[in-house]
C-alpha cells in the first residue's frame, strides 16, 4: 500500500513514450470587403469547424482576424466562437501583418500547423515573404491556405506547404478535405 501510495509500483512508474506529433493550430482570417457575402460566412464557418476540431484533439489554437495594417488585426476568443461569427468584415488587405503574427507564434508553438483564409486578392513583399519561410521551418510548423472564391494562388503558393482553391459556394466535402489534413 505505501508503494501505490508513494507511486512507487511499476504502473506508475512506466512513462508512455510518446512524441507530440502536432503543436497548435493558429488561423488567419481575411476580414477585407473583397471577403464580404458568401466567402465570409464560408470562411468563419471553417475557421470555427478547425477551432472545435483543435478541441476535440486537445490542441491549443490561437486565431486572428486580419486586414490592411498592423492595426487591423483583431484577436480570435476560441471560448467565444459566436464573436466570430457574428463579426463583419470591412477592412484592406495586406498579408505581411498575419505573416508576421504567424511568424511570432511559431516562436512560442512549434510544429503548429498554420490555416490562414483569403480570397487571395494581395501581394507580398519578398523580404516578408522569406522570414516567413525562414520561421516556419525553424519551428516545423505547416502552412495550409484555403483560397475561397480566387483562382488567384500565385502569391500563397510562394509561403504555402498546401493551398485548396474552392469555390465561392464549397461543399462540405470541401472542408473536411481541409480538416482531414490539418
């Protein structure tokens, strides 16, 4: 008895070996007018789908709403998802400030798998655009970006591991595509 009590039996002594395979998930969500209508309900749909999976898989997420400036960047409350879906969205578009939020995450949240959501519609700087990659690799984190209504992949491509080009009105098969790989 005083072994169970000071677990000191084999039982409690034996450590499961197991590797954490998976950090966190952080999203991005493109809050430009261009996103207004269909692809914005789309996309806080699939924002809100990746943060309940990241529940169910006890993983931590984190999540931004993002538009034109360091400015635009507005926090997600993962405890609060209707918040989320009841937000409207007005602003720009710039990638580099959710580029650079990501990019500070990764510092605190290895091997986070990165979904950031847009209608594609903006370009990058260079120099963003590589300490980006730089910061990902670094911290074996995956970026994963779900263009929604835009044939326009070019500039994700540039710092996506994967990109899903969907239609203004995907299927759900669409977002459990999305999910499954995450």
């Amino acid at each position: 008895l005083k072994k169970l009590l000071d677990e000191d039996l084999l039982a409690y002594s034996y450590k499961n070996p197991m590797v954490e395979t998976h950090g966190p998930i952080l999203i991005a969500l493109d809050g430009s007018g261009s996103m207004a209508g269909s692809k914005e309900t789309w996309a806080k749909a699939l924002a809100i789908a990746t943060i309940l999976q990241a529940k169910k898989e006890k993983r931590k997420s984190h999540g931004i709403i993002f538009g034109a400036s360091e400015k635009e960047i507005f926090e997600i409350d993962v405890d609060r998802l209707e918040d989320l879906a009841t937000a409207s969205f007005h602003m720009g578009t710039n990638f580099g400030p959710p580029l650079r939020w990501a990019q500070d995450q990764f510092k605190e949240n290895p091997r986070a798998d990165f979904l950031f959501i847009t209608d594609g519609i903006c370009n990058l700087e260079d120099v963003r655009k590589t300490t980006f990659i730089q910061a990902k690799s670094s911290s074996e984190a995956r970026c994963f970006s779900v263009l929604i209504g835009s044939e326009t992949t070019e500039t994700v491509k540039q710092f996506s591991d994967k990109v899903f080009s969907l239609a203004v009105a995907p299927t759900p098969r669409d977002a459990g595509q999305i999910l499954s790989e995450i």
